[in-house]
C-alpha cells in the first residue's frame, strides 16, 4: 500500500509499535529498533490484520525474540461519521494498550493526524534550547554566531503548526540582534529541497507520485479530496515544483 493510498482512504488505518529485547544465549538484553505493523482495514474486515500481527508474534517466537507488549502500543485512524468499536489486539494472550497518540520516529502521531502534540513537544523543546541562546548572548558573543547557534540547534527542530513555531523564532531574533527566515520559508525551503531528492532518486517509493505532463514542463497534480491531504507533503511538493522552472530546465538538460 503506497503512501498516496493510504492517505486518500476512508477505511481505517490501524498502526501497532513494539520495542522488543533480544534474548541472547548469554542472557544479556539488548534492545532491537522498533518494529511497526500498518494494517489497511477494509470492508470491516480485519481478519488480514490480526493475521499479520499473529505471524509477526510467532516469527519472534521462532528467533529467540521476546515482544515486550507493556511496551507496544495500538493506533487506530478512522475518519468515517460512523466508526465501529475495534476490539484490541493480543500478543501472548495480553491485550495491548490502544492509545490516542504515540512518538514514531521522532514524531508524535495522533489518531486525528493533527499537529498538537507533535507541536506542543516541538515548543517545550525549542524553548529549553533558547536557554543556551540567551546564555551565549551574555557572553558577548556576535550576532554571526548566534544566528549560527540558532539555525544548528533551533532551526532544525522548527517544523510545524507556524504562528507558535513563529514565537520561537522572534524571540530567537531578538537574543541574536539578527534577522531569521521565518517558519513558512524554511517549510518551503526545506520541502522543495526533499521534493527534489525524490524525483532524482528512481528507487523512492514516491518516486511514481511525481509524473511529467507531456510537454515536460510541470508534474502532473494530485488529485486531493480533503483538505488534510491537500496540505501534506506531496500535493504540496508538486506545487512548488511546478512554481520552479528551473527544475524542469535542468531535468530536459540531462
């Protein structure tokens, strides 16, 4: 199921994270990367799910792997008007915990896939670190180097929900005494430069979301139904290919 797939469909999209222990014939614990099932559930039937996640329980069994089920935690995205009650999922006869949100590769997703907490994390983290801004200033260092400072440790983390993010930033500007890009820019920026890396790499799973209209002169747009969708990385990421001729004039140089 591609990403395009997933984010257009109405069925719901059920999300399993564990961290497990990998037991070791000299019995020391040491921790493997997280594993995660991703279950597309349609008709009602999540028989194909369950399956999946039994095969995984006893593939880890068969390999000496232990699943930590206090651990593992159960996501369910349904936006129909009428949702049906998902009975959870058991690993070794344990029931996992179904939640509302949790941290996937340094990000919090939420059963609504909005940005609050993923955002609320962002600030708190932001806000520790202009601690550190504010202690440079006071050393006297430039502003040359506090913009620096700030565009390593700072700028980096700045990813999401604008006005809030935008804060982060004027207060940042006012300890350097230097103008900062603010969050919109550094979105496009950075959302142009990813949009570029993927059209060049042939083997990314995106890779086919960006088709050439026949005259070679902008990529073929998503068709988008939600306005969620429509703000997300890829229709996004086509518009501002589209809106950069250049693009299309190194592509038609090689």
């Amino acid at each position: 199921m591609s990403h395009y797939d997933a984010m257009r469909s109405r069925d719901p999209v059920v999300v399993s994270g564990n961290k497990f222990p990998i037991r070791t014939k000299f019995e020391n614990d040491s921790f493997a990367d997280d594993t995660t099932v991703i279950g597309l559930i349609k008709d009602k039937d999540e028989s194909a799910y369950r399956e999946e996640v039994d095969r995984l329980a006893t593939w880890c069994h068969n390999n000496n792997l232990l699943l930590n089920t206090n651990k593992t935690k159960e996501l369910v995205l349904d936006f129909r008007r009428k949702t049906d009650i998902h009975p959870p999922i058991h690993i070794n006869r344990a029931a996992v915990e179904r939640v509302s949100s949790f941290k996937f590769l340094g990000i919090h997703l939420s059963q609504d896939l909005t940005w609050t907490t993923n955002c609320s994390s962002l600030v708190k983290k932001a806000h520790q670190r202009l601690f550190f801004l504010r202690t440079l200033k006071k050393h006297h260092l430039s502003s040359d180097i506090l913009v620096n400072f700030y565009r390593c440790t700072i700028e980096s983390i700045l990813t999401s929900y604008r006005k809030a993010l935008q804060k982060v930033v004027k207060t940042a500007q006012r300890i350097a005494g230097a103008s900062l890009p603010a969050i919109e820019d550094i979105y496009r920026r950075r959302c142009h430069r990813r949009a570029k890396k993927v059209t060049k790499d042939s083997c990314h799973p995106a890779h086919g979301l960006f088709t050439l209209m026949p005259s070679g002169g902008r990529y073929r747009s998503l068709w988008t139904k939600t306005t969620r969708f429509r703000n997300s990385f890829f229709p996004t990421a086509v518009s501002l290919l589209n809106s950069d001729p250049s693009h299309f004039t190194s592509l038609q140089a090689q």
